[in-house]
C-alpha cells in the first residue's frame, strides 16, 4: 500500500491504524471545573511550547491534550481558546528533531481533527506547512506522521483554507517526494 495508508506502512512507518489506536491512549484526567481546565491547558502549553524541557515531558504533556479531549474538554467553551493558544506549541513539536515528539504532536493534531472538525480549522491552517515539511524527512517515523495526519485534515476538517496550501505547496516545493504525495492527496 501507499506509504501512511491503512493497509500497512514500511519499516519504522506509522499508518492510520497506529493513529486510531493512540487516539485514546493517553493518561486520564478529570476535570470538574473551567478553573481545572485552564489550569491543566495553560501547563501543557507552558511544557509543549518549550523546546528546552525534556522531550519525554513534552510528550507526556501531548498526550494529556488528548486526554483533556476524553475527558471532556470540548464541553467547555474556553477549551477552544486554549487550543488557539496551543497552535505555536504544536508547530513547534512538528519542527522538533525527535521522531517520538513529532509522532505525537501528529497523532494529537489528527485526533483533534477527527473530533472536532471545523472547530480546529484555524489550527490546521497554521500547522499544515510544518506537516508538508515533514513528507521528504529521512526518518519514515517523521515523514509517515505527517502524511497520515494531513490525510486526518483533509477528511475531517473541511477547511477551505487548506487546499490553497496544498496547491501552493504543490506548485512551489521544489522536492519531489512533497510534490508526488501532494498529488496523491489531492
């Protein structure tokens, strides 16, 4: 199959079904309060917003996003504007040069866009070009995690900013491989 696709991937690759099956897998956590919430938020942006902590915390942190997510995070109103608030941090974890904080971010990114739809469409407009960046990465970890998450964007965050960026990425990138699975996405 294509690489990132759901009927496999290469050695080291991650495809759609590793994404599903880390969707909830994650720590758990409550929140009875908007209080709790903010807390809980403004730290996991404090932590995934700084290159300089260790990476496994910013991982752990990653994954609590998505655990604030089962745990019903979306029921309050401010967690959209923590996600706004969240979007630096997540191009940042996109960026980073560890393939374990990459896959996380993406896996993150994909979940949120699998379950919130039009409601992160700002946040996939701002992380899509660091994701394009990562098709052509020499780690398959890396570049799949990114295939398969913008895969999860075009399909579930029907944004009509993103397939300008895919175009103009398309027509301008001058490495094949972001063209030829630009092509394939679109």
């Amino acid at each position: 199959g294509r690489v990132g696709s759901s009927s496999g991937t290469a050695a080291g690759g991650v495809d759609e079904n590793y994404f599903f099956s880390a969707f909830e897998d994650a720590p758990k956590v409550n929140l009875y309060s908007v209080r709790e919430l903010d807390e809980l938020m403004t730290k996991i942006n404090d932590v995934v917003g700084n290159a300089n902590n260790e990476w496994d915390k910013r991982v752990e942190m990653l994954r609590k996003i998505r655990s604030v997510m089962v745990a019903g995070g979306p029921n309050y109103e401010e967690f959209y504007s923590h996600l706004r608030l969240l979007e630096p941090a997540l191009s940042l974890s996109i960026k980073d040069l560890r393939s374990t904080v990459v896959r996380e971010a993406c896996i993150t990114i994909a979940y949120l866009s699998q379950e919130l739809h039009h409601r992160v469409d700002h946040m996939c407009e701002m992380v899509l070009p660091s994701l394009i960046g990562l098709i052509p990465n020499g780690a398959k970890v890396m570049a799949t995690s990114g295939m398969v998450c913008i895969r999860f964007m075009i399909q579930n965050t029907h944004h009509h900013k993103i397939l300008p960026i895919l175009v103009r990425e398309l027509t301008t990138s001058k490495n094949k491989e972001i063209r030829k699975t630009l092509c394939e996405f679109l």
